[in-house]
C-alpha cells in the first residue's frame, strides 16, 4: 500500500472521528417497577457484562441525585442487574462515542394512588396531585412522587453534566415496564397511563426546549401472561395508548421466561427483554 493510499485512508478515518465527536451524545431513560429494577442477582450475571463498559456514563436518580454520572459495575454479588444493563451494553458495542443512562425504578409500584401502599411512592401524574406532591427522595414521609424523581434527577444531570458537553445532548427513549402493581385498578390504567407519557415528555421538552421531545419515544414492555400478577386490562390499556400517542411502541413479552416466584423475569427474560428494546432502539435509528 502506498502512501497517498494510506494518507487517504487517515484523512477518511480522521473525518468519521470527527463526525461522532460532533453529534450530540446520546441519553437514555429506563424507568418502572421491579422488572425495570431488576430482579437477577449478580451470581446470575452474564458472562458478557462482566467485562464492564467503554463508552457508559450511568445514574440511578431513584432516591438521590446530584447530577454527577458514575460507572456501572457489578463486583458486589448481592446486588441485582436488570434489562438497562444488557441495553447499555449493546448500546457500548454499538457506540463509537460517550452515552448517558439514567435510571428510576422502584419495585411494588403502581401508577394509581388507590393501587398503591402507604409506604410505597406512585408516578400518578394528574397535574393537580404532582403540583401538591414532592419527588421521591428515599423518604415517602417527605416525598411520593416517581415521576418527579425522574424528571428532577434528569434535570439535575442537565445542569451538573449534559449541558456542559461541548457537542450538547440528544434525548433518545424511554424505557419502561411497569404494570403489575395497577391490577386491581386496570379500568383506570389508560388515563394515568397516557397522562404519566404525556407529564414526562412535556417536562424533557420543558428543559430541553427540543420540540421533538414533546412526542420522545416511548418504549414498552407488556407483563407476561405467566406472570401471577398479570392483567388483561392493563394490557388492553397499554395497547390502546401505544395506538393513540405518537412514538409509543409495545414489545410483547407475553411468552418472556419468569423466575421461580412467577412474577420477575429471571435472567434469560431480562437478558430477553434487554435485547428487545435495544432492536426497538435501532429499528427507530436511535442508536448512533
């Protein structure tokens, strides 16, 4: 190979770096219930995450938030992996450039108030009971509401680390599954459902000031029909907000494998349901 050859294919290789290091870095929102949480222990852990991550930046904004993304590990075999990790990783694969992954789950929690325990926070999102109530922050005496967890966390990662990217940020998704705590209120899934999407993009929208995150795409996943909380009407609830809203897309999990408890996934369903949504991800050209 001569030089000019080699010079070209330098300049070639020099102007796609540059390229990635232009587009704004990616941030992905994964959000729910146990299932989201995750259930697998880390003695579960597949082999291929135990390599850990390159281009991952990772925050829990669940309990507390200061803005400040970490790295994801999982040495400490009493502690759980969920779908988000099998997504990041394939998303690190994929990447040629630093992404963003902010996370707020919380098992055992419904979306309506009358489905919920006292001791449990909610992501009821009616615009009168999110105005009166505080975001979640470890403590359900000074704060109940998930929804405001996640949307302050996020705006916390904003001001402390997004909006000091020199290429900027592109809010790509949210993840989520969730459903199995609202069972005994299904008839009232459809309204708290659409009006939860409709507060959470709104509120991106509200710090971004991206217009195409007032329709951000919203991904889901459907409770197994094993699943000894499953709920027909919160499927069919599910399935008819995906058809209403834009940008709302349903993977059906109604096959996924369960653990021994029939209720959370064990660890060939949330590896499943993580390569799911990472398929949803691409198909919709989310992932750089």
């Amino acid at each position: 190979m001569n030089k000019q050859v080699l010079m070209l294919l330098y300049m070639m290789l020099a102007g796609v770096g540059q390229l990635f290091a232009q587009l704004p870095a990616s941030v992905y929102i994964t959000a729910g219930q146990s299932n989201a949480d995750g259930r697998v222990y880390n003695t579960q852990l597949p082999t291929y995450l135990k390599d850990g991550y390159r281009h991952l930046n990772y925050k829990n904004v669940t309990s507390a938030s200061n803005g400040k993304f970490e790295q994801r590990s999982f040495d400490n075999p009493k502690q759980r992996w969920a779908f988000c990790d099998v997504v990041n990783y394939l998303i690190d694969q994929q990447s040629k450039t630093p992404f963003y992954s902010i996370k707020c789950t919380y098992g055992g929690t419904a979306i309506d108030t009358a489905a919920t325990a006292k001791k449990q926070p909610v992501w009821f999102a009616d615009a009168e009971w999110i105005d009166a109530n505080k975001a979640y922050r470890g403590d359900i005496l000074t704060g109940k509401s998930l929804t405001k967890s996640l949307i302050e966390g996020f705006y916390d990662c904003v001001d402390s680390t997004l909006s000091k990217l020199a290429q900027g940020y592109d809010v790509k998704a949210i993840m989520w599954h969730q459903g199995e705590s609202d069972r005994k209120k299904a008839d009232n899934y459809y309204k708290n459902f659409k009006e939860m999407i409709l507060y959470m993009r709104n509120a991106i929208y509200a710090k971004t000031g991206d217009e195409t995150d007032k329709n951000l795409p919203f991904i889901l996943g459907t409770v197994p029909h094993g699943s000894r909380q499953y709920s027909s009407g919160v499927e069919a609830a599910q399935l008819k907000v995906a058809a209403e809203l834009p940008n709302v897309y349903v993977i059906d999990l109604s096959k996924s494998p369960l653990g021994k408890d029939v209720l959370h996934f064990d660890s060939a369903g949330t590896d499943n349901l993580g390569r799911q949504m990472f398929k949803k991800l691409i198909e919709l050209n989310l992932v750089k």
